[in-house]
C-alpha cells in the first residue's frame, strides 16, 4: 500500500502495542534498499528518542543519532565548519519541541531529509483552543509537508480526540485537498474521496489482529485476548467519538489489503503484504558519501 505511493503519504494510527514503529520502520527500510532515499528523521517527543534509536538499531540496522536539547550542542562541535547536524547525520531521531524553535528551525528546514517519520502526531494537531505550542509543531510540519517530494509518516495510537478540525489538520499534511473534504463520507457520491482517504490512512486495533490471525498473539499488554482490560474507561469513551470519516477509510482500507497469514505470525504480522528482506548490515550515521 504505501509503497504504491510517490511520495509515501501516510497516517498509521494502529492501537498502542500493535506495532506502528515497526510498520514505520519497514517502509524506511524498504525505500532506502531501493535507493529512492538516503536519509531520514524521525521527530518525536524528547523520552521517546532512545526508543526509536533502539528500535531503528535493532530491527532495521540503521544507527541513528538522537538530536536533543542536551546532545545538540555537542553534536553540533563536531560538525565541520559551516555544517548542519542534520546534514552530517544520515539518519536522526530529533526532538520536535528542539527544532520548532527559532533557533533550529530553519536549520533543520533547510536540511531535513526526503523521508520524515512524526512519532505522537496527535501533538502537533492544530485546532482550536489547542495552545501556541502546538501551533508552532504544526507550522514546522506544514512547512516540510509543502515540498511535494518528501516522505511524510504520521504516527500516533489516538488520530481523533473528539476535536474534528486537530484530525482533518492531519489528514490535510498529506493531501491539502483533504481539507475539502465533506463531514459526512457516506452515499455513493463519496465512494471516490472515501477511498483517496483510505489510501492514505492505516488504523487497525488489537482485536483487529486477533481477529485476522484467527490466533492471540502477544503484545505489551499481554494477549490479545485480554487486551481490553488495559483500556481506561476515558480511553473508551474517546474511542467512541472517533470522527466517521476514520471509522469508514479505515473500514475500506482494511478490505484492501486482506490476505491470507499463517496463525503463528508475530504481533505485526498483518504488515506482512509489504515485501520484508532478511536483515541488511547496518547502515552507518555518519555523513552520506
């Protein structure tokens, strides 16, 4: 699905534990063994980047720097004279809440990679009533979405908060046209923008691949099966006011990409319908040949 894309435009919102790292990181994979990237970033909150540096390390071989506020400097010191941090490193997990400012963005701007994964997308959501924070991650990110060539992920487990404006300010960073998009989807005069959306949206629950693997399969909370149990009961109620217009891409996407999958597949198994290579040797941070 997203490698049919050029660029890859994509929302992943699968539930926590259903493995959006992992499906984020298979797509990077993939296109830099094609060649059609050579660098990346992942921006996210500051206590999430020793995960993805691990995650990135672990399961993709690719030895990511972490660019925050206490290794920037030093980062920095070791750049030759006039070079950016973000163009010596190929492969970065940046701290958004760094270079939303004014004294990195631009930087960063002018030397972010062609593939950029938004770990917590949700926080960068604009609406109103949303705070001047968030405002300042939306413009960086409106301002990368604008060059038609990049790569853009979205990653977050909670895409609709109840706020439909913060969720259609997402879909609009991977087609502005989104922002035309009717309130209600449904009737046949909107099969055509229900299934451009759903083109650009993954959103699958654990129940969903419990379900699709016909087998409990583990996750961070345990099985499957007893998943449920770690949701609270605003978590519920939050899902229950999930916009129609996620509930019916996300219905017309999951027809698309059905499949056969052996029962004993791994938590992420339903990422199965991308092409998975056996583990390249890792990829070195430093500055691109």
């Amino acid at each position: 699905m997203a490698l049919r894309q050029s660029p890859v435009r994509l929302l992943i919102a699968d539930d926590v534990g259903v493995g959006k790292t992992v499906e984020a990181g298979l797509i990077a994979r993939e296109l830099l063994d094609r060649g059609e990237i050579s660098r990346l970033a992942v921006l996210c909150p500051p206590h999430l980047a020793d995960q993805w540096v691990e995650e990135l390390r672990t399961k993709f071989g690719l030895d990511a720097v972490a660019v925050l506020p206490g290794t920037a400097r030093r980062l920095e010191r070791d750049c030759n004279p006039g070079q950016s941090v973000f163009a010596r490193y190929r492969f970065v997990v940046v701290s958004l809440d760094l270079v939303k400012t004014d004294r990195w963005r631009q930087d960063f701007l002018l030397n972010a990679p062609e593939f950029v994964i938004v770990d917590e997308a949700h926080a960068s959501a604009e609406g109103e009533g949303l705070g001047a924070k968030r405002h300042q991650r939306y413009r960086l990110l409106e301002d990368l979405a604008r060059d038609k060539e990049r790569h853009l992920l979205l990653v977050t487990a909670t895409p609709h908060s109840g706020k439909e404006d913060a969720f259609r300010s997402l879909l609009k960073l991977l087609n502005p046209d989104f922002a035309r998009l009717p309130l209600d989807l449904s009737g046949a005069e909107n099969a055509r923008a229900r299934e451009t959306l759903a083109r650009h949206l993954v959103q699958r629950g654990r129940k969903d691949i419990h379900d699709y693997l016909h087998a409990d399969t583990p996750s961070r909370g345990g099985t499957m099966q007893n998943s449920s149990t770690h949701f609270t009961p605003s978590t519920r109620r939050c899902s229950r006011m999930c916009s129609p217009t996620l509930v019916r891409a996300s219905r017309c996407l999951a027809r698309r990409i059905t499949g056969p999958v052996s029962a004993g597949g791994p938590r992420w198994a339903s990422c199965a319908r991308w092409r998975v290579v056996p583990r390249p040797p890792p990829l070195p941070c430093g500055s691109a040949p």
